[in-house]
C-alpha cells in the first residue's frame, strides 16, 4: 500500500453461527472496544484531568448497537434461526499529522 486511495481489506469474521454463539461473538467484540475507549477516557482524565468527548460519543453508540444486535438474536433464538455474519475490516492510509 503506497497511496492514500488504496485500500487494504481483511475478512474478521465469516460463518454462520447458532444465536448463542453469535452472541458470545458479537458482545464479546463489543465490550472489548467499549473497554478500548473507557481506557482512553481514564487516560485523558489522569494526563489532562479532561474527558474523552469522541470515546465518551462512541461508548454510547456502541451500547446502542450492543442493545441492537441483543434484540435482533433475541428474535433468531425465538425463531429458530441461525445468523450468517460476515465483517470485514477496511484499511485506507492517511496522510500524517
């Protein structure tokens, strides 16, 4: 990768999962990136004695998705259905600051 426009792609997570499996994943996906910002938050808040706005923002909607996505393998579990889950990570390099 030697411009910004290219893009480099990488496949997460592909398969299809029984609910409890697909929950396991996902929220365990979840709380790994809520810990993520709650770190940065903690950081910030003992270097700065200030908070963390955009973690602060992105813990909420990733509770929000969290809620989301419970709700969506509550209705799969009672419908006797499985979930293909496919997530792909998508790379672009930026130019520095």
């Amino acid at each position: 990768m030697t411009g910004e426009s290219e893009m480099s792609t990488h496949q997460l997570i592909n398969g299809v999962f029984g609910p409890s499996e697909a929950n396991e994943l996902l929220m365990c996906l979840i709380e790994d990136k809520i810990s993520f910002h709650r770190g940065n938050i903690w950081s910030r808040k003992e270097r700065f004695g200030e908070t963390d706005v955009a973690s602060e923002k992105r813990i909420n909607a990733l509770r929000q998705t969290k809620a989301d996505l419970a709700a969506l393998i509550e209705q799969a579990d009672a419908a006797g259905q499985r979930l293909a889950i496919h997530c792909t990570i998508a790379i672009t390099l930026q130019p520095g600051s």
